[in-house]
C-alpha cells in the first residue's frame, strides 16, 4: 500500500519505497533515517511565514531591491511566491492567458548540476542560495539588484560552475560567485551589485540579457553544454536562443500563441516548445525544424525529458493522465508518437481533479507529482511515483511526501540531476519551509 503521512506529520525522506515520516522537522531525526548513509543532512531552509514586508499602495511603490538595501528580512517564501506567481499577474500578461498562468510550473527552485548548491525564489524580487557544501557559513544568501524586478523562474547553468539565471521583469539576471582573489567579471554596463555572506563567497550580477519591450520572462531553458539559453515571454510567440558569452540572442517564431514552456533535451538534439492555446513543438536543433503537436486535454502545465533525451513526459492541464512522446528515430528526425501513461490513482485514491506540477529524477527512476485539490487526507501532498522504461512507461504509486506547518501546498519542487547517492527531491512549500528529500533505494548504497 502506498505511504500516507497523516496530517501534522511531516515527511523525512524515502528508504527502499517506503516514506519516512516524523511528528516535526528535525535535524536529529534526518540524522538517524539517512544521514548515516549519506555521510549528510539537508536541514529546510526556513522563512517566517507572514511576508508582510512588501511595499504597499498606502506606502507608495518605492524600490526595495537595489544593492543598498541587500540586508532586508529573509520572510516568507509562502507570500512571496504567492506574491510571484498570482498578484502580479493581472497587470503583467494578456488577459486571455491570466487565469491559466497559475496552473503552469514556472521552475521555482534549482539544483547546481555539480554542486550541493540549491537556489529557490524567495520574495518578488528576491532568489535564496543554499549552499549546502559551505561548512562555515549556514545562512542562505540572498540575491537582490535592481534589475532583478518580478522573479518568475530561475535555472542553475549547466557545465558553468557556480552561475545562475534569473528570469524577471525586462529580462534575464545571469549571476556567478566570486572569491577571494578571483572575481567574478561583470559585461560593461551592467549594475553588478554584489551580496556575501558565509565564508567569503560573494555573488555578482555579471550581466543582463534583455527582452523585447521590457516583457516579463516566463520560460527558461539552458542547453546541456551551457553555451545557449533559450528564454519566452507569455505575451509573445516568439522564443530566443541567447549566445550568453556574446550576449546576443536569436529570435525564434512558430505559431500565434503565447508560450508558456521550454525544455531543452539533456542530449542537446531536441527542444520542446508549449503554448497557451494547446500547441506544442518539437524542434531539431540540427536545422531548427519543427514538427507542430497539438491535444484536447488542454494546455501543457508540465513537461520533463527522459536522462537520454529520446522521451518526454508531459502533463495537460485538463487531465489526470500523462503523455508520453517517444522518438522513433535517430536525431535528427521528428518522427515520434504520443502514448498515454495512466496514473489511477490520481483521481481513484486522493479525489484530485488532475496534475499540476511534475518532475523525474535524472536515473529515470523517481516521478514526483502535485495535483489539484483531493480529498482532506490528500490535500497539499506531493505523489512520488516508481517509474520502468522498458522501454515504454508504467509507473507505480509508491506513496506522499507531506510538507511542514499548517495546510502546506508545494509551490515549486525540483530533483537534484547529479547526486550521485540517489535522486534528491526538493520542495517549496507554502507553509516557508523549503525542505529536501533524499529517495534512497539502491543496494550499494543502503548497508
């Protein structure tokens, strides 16, 4: 039977398929369910939950993010993403996309590739780094500058040490650590206001890739080398390939709606494309053709690919079944079909009205799912589903990750690609805890 944590328990992590759970957060209690086998703990990085210091009509619209002010109160994440993804968005996006954009995953937290490194939006115009790996320093940093207005997603680069992008009001903030005796170089005209903490690290704003018009970004995608990212803005049909070293980006059109997603392949060979009115594209990124996809089940709200590139798994926003599209041919082709992936469950055991937000571990191995409303028992969980490749997909319901504090939603979760010791699942939660879960199931890792 699948793992159910009761309410005002909370969820430790994974142990061959069955969900630990405790009566409340504890470093002590991580220590003795994994921390012995991994050698580490990851404690939840805290932020008090009543956010209240934003500015307010009554107070006027002063900025509070410039590079003076870094010092400001580490608050909530709960009001602050909440603040990211729903309050701002009547007067940032058409009026036909408003109602739909809560129901997208706008990639809020992000694992470095090579680092124990966890990056998550904090506030409207504020991202925290965790860095896990800093013996001395046990405070989050927290990145604030003045060009880093309405954060809607962000993603760590891959192959590019310690660097990160931001995706905001009028472009895309690209952040990298600096050291003592090895600065971090800002492009020419950049604000580099720069943030320390900890043991030395200080993290700079080396540069700012700007979109058309002042749009607000809403879609981000590296590919796997580094070299490009690939950024959209809800408002347009239009993507960019940036050259970041150049700092030059390509515009890409197909189609006439607003795009809400992009997910390059971590082989680099293909690239996947969504919009707000059903579409979506597969790209080749040998030529840049295109093969155009379209469904009844709504819009995309999700999409992951597969650790080699040649499937990607997508959940609609009017379905409690997942899509499948397999490659049926060598890159560059485009020949592909689509296959259902049914998660019973979903809707026979919790009561849910379909899936939100999903995400797949980099062994392939691990599935994690939120979903609309559910049952009260259900409510607020994160399904964490067993998956095979055989090599079409079947996934078994293993159990449900429960968050801390009172009635937590996950707002934003993500896998850690590269740890080696397992897939490690983080999640944002509405409660202003963000808490890492380790799923540890292999034999050469377990005594």
């Amino acid at each position: 039977m699948p793992s159910v944590p009761h309410p005002g328990s909370v969820t430790i992590c994974e142990i061959n398929r069955d969900l630990i759970a405790a009566d409340n957060l504890s470093d002590d209690r991580a220590k003795e369910t994994y921390g012995k086998v991994l050698g580490t703990i990851f404690s939840p990085v805290p932020f008090e939950s009543d956010y209240l210091s934003w500015p307010s009509p009554e107070h006027g619209n002063e900025e509070r993010e410039t590079t003076e002010e870094v010092t400001v109160e580490r608050k909530g994440v709960w009001a602050a993403l909440q603040l990211t993804l729903s309050a701002s968005l009547k007067h940032l996006f058409r009026p036909n996309n408003v109602k739909l954009l809560p129901e997208v995953d706008l990639h809020g937290v992000s694992w470095n590739q090579h680092k124990h490194i966890l990056a998550f939006i904090s506030g409207p115009n504020h991202v925290t780094i965790r860095d896990y790996e800093d013996s001395e320093g046990k405070d989050s940093s927290i990145l604030i500058n003045e060009s880093q207005r309405d954060v809607k997603l962000l993603e760590w680069r891959p192959n590019g040490g310690k660097m990160l992008s931001v995706g905001c009001k009028g472009g895309i903030c690209i952040w990298a650590a600096s050291y003592p005796g090895n600065a971090a170089s800002a492009r020419p005209g950049v604000n580099s206001g720069t943030l320390s903490r900890g043991s030395g690290i200080r993290w700079t704003l080396v540069d700012f890739l700007r979109s058309h018009d002042d749009e607000q970004i809403s879609a981000l995608s590296w590919s796997p080398d580094g070299r490009y990212l690939a950024s959209a803005s809800y408002g347009r049909s239009t993507f960019t390939i940036w050259d970041v070293a150049q700092g030059l980006g390509t515009p890409i059109r197909r189609g006439l709606g607003g795009i809400s997603m992009l997910k390059w392949s971590p082989s680099g060979d293909y690239f996947f494309a969504a919009t707000f009115d059903g579409t979506f594209y597969l790209w080749e990124t040998n030529s840049w053709a295109s093969e155009p996809w379209s469904t009844t089940s709504g819009f995309v709200t999700g999409a992951t690919w597969d650790p080699d590139g040649r499937m990607i798994l997508i959940a609609f926003s009017e379905s409690s079944t997942l899509a499948s599209i397999h490659f049926a041919s060598k890159p560059p082709s485009l020949d592909a079909h689509l296959l259902p992936v049914d998660l019973p469950e979903i809707q026979s055991l919790t009561g849910s009205r379909g899936i939100e937000k999903i995400a797949w571990d980099a062994s392939g191995e691990r599935l994690a799912l939120s979903y609309k409303d559910g049952d009260e028992l259900y409510k607020g969980l994160i399904a964490i589903y067993d998956v095979l490749r055989t090599p079409l997909i079947s996934a078994s319901l293993i159990g449900f990750i429960r968050g801390p504090g009172d009635n937590p939603k996950p707002i934003a979760f993500a896998f850690h690609d590269k740890f080696k010791q397992g897939p490690l699942l983080s999640v944002c939660w509405s409660s202003g805890f963000c808490c890492t879960y380790p799923l540890i199931f292999r034999s050469n890792i377990l005594p």
